[in-house]
C-alpha cells in the first residue's frame, strides 16, 4: 500500500523552499529551520565553559545559594525549567543552562563526541557541569543545590556521587535511570512511538526531501523535533500544560548530542549511581503519577542507592507537568522545593 506523506509536513516543505528561492534562504542556514545558537547569535546570553560557548542565565542575588538546574536529554533546553526561576524572588541565585549540543548552545559534530574515548561522560558532561558551578559561585562557602530533571537528574546524581563534598543539596525528578541496562529499559519503555510506526515514519519519510550529515545540525535537531514533539506515554500531553508551560525566545533539539550520548552509553555502559552512597545529606526523590514508565516499583528500584531521601509523588502532572505547569509548580512544587532546601 502506497504511503502517503502528511499534509502538514507538506505545507512546511513547501514554506521552507519557497522561502528559499524568493530570499535565497536555505534549510542548513542558522536560523531558516530552527532558532540559531549562541556562537551564531551574540545577543543571546551565553557563558564559555571549557572552550564551549554555553547558552545560560541566572537570576537571583549573586551570593545567595546557588541552585543549579540541569535540563533533560541528552539534547533538551532549559526552557521548560524556567518556572523555577520564580525562586530567585525567595532569595536563591538561580541558574539555567543548556548542555553543550543542546537547546541554543554550541554545537559539534558527533565526530568530536566520539574522540572523548572512553572517559567522554566525565570530559563532556562533569566537567562542563563544574565549570558552570565554578562561573556562578561567588566563594568557597556559597551553597550548591543540584535540580535535575529526567536525564538532568542522572547527571546531577553521577556528579554529587563524583564530588560528594562540593553539593550541599540533590533534587532529581524522574531520572530515568542510573545504571546502563536501566536506563535502556526505561528508554523503551517511556517512547510513545515503536520502530516503524506510523509516527516514526512520518517524521523519517522526510529524509526524502531533507536529509543531514553529523555536522548539518540545523537540519538534524528540525528532524529530532518533529520526532520528539508529542509523548502520551510520560504523561506530559494535556492538563494546564499548553497554557501554563513558561514562554521563551525559542527551543531547540539537540540531535547530535543526544545520538552520540547514547552511543557513547552502549559503549561505555556508566553507572551513575557510582559514589552517590557517600553522599550523606538528603536528596529529595521526585517523581510523578501521570507517567506510565515511572510506576510506584520503578520509582522504588532507581532512589534505593540513595542513602538519605525524601521521596514524593507529584499526583496529577507528567514527567515534566512538575517543573512546566505553573500552577502545580507554584502551589506544590515550589513549597516542597523551598521547604527541603530549609532543612539541609
């Protein structure tokens, strides 16, 4: 039976290249398919960490306790996080960061990810997330708290298992998991689409009229996005959250980035649980109701290797609706992050 490509896919196609000839634009040019990054756009604010040029912002008295949050992915932004800025007007010195290769930072091509060997966690990952804590942090006795979401929460719990003495504070929503073979389990599990479905093939067909090198990332994360942008199955699909998620100047997929990290995760296998049995302090173990991967037993399975925790249930939103619906972040979240934050 004849496939037939969706009209709505169509219409963009044609938009693109239409655009293209009248104003000589094209699909691999910064700014036609997707929002361009920080070394392309200067007005953007940036940060350069270890010879990456960063896209982040803080807000918040510069002295006060640094709560560092860290975005989803491997190849997400922070704009869904940016409700949490909500708590620089409590007193906190808040800051938000897209990874290197993901939202609007600088990308590189899954050559150079690959290079890394087999220490390229640490190289790509641990090390940036330290010279984002060493560019914000004021002194030696400034506070850090770590607020990581979904793959945000595996680096935020490899990184205070790593350096157990410079966190003073561990927040994770829903990571995924922590060892290799669970990580991969909850991937599959969380996908709302199969290998050849009608969804996947949808976005794929396009390859047709659009297709990219490691390197063309302008054209890969406008791929990446259409494949990721809907997921009934991590429950973040409906609610308050098309009205209420915080608007920003755009979002980007990191394609690349996220790819390669994976790659790199069969290859490497990381335990990202390693050293966090040393981290005394509490950690506060987020996850929600509305997520079909992330049920009561899986939630139980990924915080048993922390050995002080509070663990809540975030009843009536997704794996994201914690942090990018504004009402529940503001009347539940923000309390629940504030109050933990009192008691350490």
């Amino acid at each position: 039976m004849k496939k037939e490509f969706p009209i709505y896919l169509i219409v963009i196609i044609f938009s693109v290249f239409s655009s293209s000839c009248t104003k000589e634009r094209y699909i691999d040019e910064p700014g036609n398919l997707v929002p361009k990054t920080v070394d392309q756009d200067s007005t953007l604010p940036s940060i350069s960490v270890n010879s990456a040029l960063l896209h982040s912002e803080a807000f918040g008295p510069k002295d006060s306790t640094l709560i560092i949050c860290i975005h989803g992915g491997p190849g997400a932004d922070y704009r869904y996080m940016l409700n949490c800025k909500t708590l620089a007007a409590k007193g906190y010195r808040v800051v938000f960061y897209d990874q290197r290769g993901a939202g609007l930072s600088q990308r590189f091509p899954g050559s150079w990810y690959k290079s890394q060997g087999s220490d390229a966690i640490n190289k790509i990952f641990y090390d940036e997330l330290k010279g984002v804590i060493a560019y914000y942090k004021t002194s030696v006795s400034q506070k850090v708290i770590l607020l990581g979401q979904s793959w945000g929460a595996m680096l935020a719990t490899g990184y205070t298992g790593k350096y157990p003495n410079e966190i003073n504070g561990l927040i994770v929503a829903e990571p995924g998991g922590l060892k290799w073979d669970d990580v991969v389990d909850y991937v599959s599990e969380s996908r709302s689409f199969k290998l050849w479905s009608e969804a996947l093939n949808d976005a794929t067909y396009i390859d047709q009229f659009i297709t990219g090198k490691d390197d063309q990332h302008e054209i890969l994360d406008y791929k990446a996005g259409l494949i990721g942008s809907v997921n009934t199955i991590v429950g973040d699909v409906g609610s308050d959250l098309g009205n209420n998620a915080p608007s920003y100047v755009a979002s980007r997929t990191g394609a690349v980035v996220s790819a390669s990290s994976f790659e790199l995760g069969q290859d490497i296998k990381p335990d990202f649980s390693t050293g966090i049995n040393n981290f005394s302090t509490k950690t506060l173990f987020i996850y929600s109701s509305n997520n079909k991967a992330y049920p009561d037993s899986w939630a139980a399975k990924i915080s048993s290797v922390y050995p002080n925790k509070e663990i809540f249930k975030a009843q009536g939103v997704g794996h994201s609706g914690m942090l990018d619906q504004i009402n529940f972040w503001t009347i539940t979240m923000e309390p629940k992050v504030i109050s933990y934050i009192k008691t350490l």
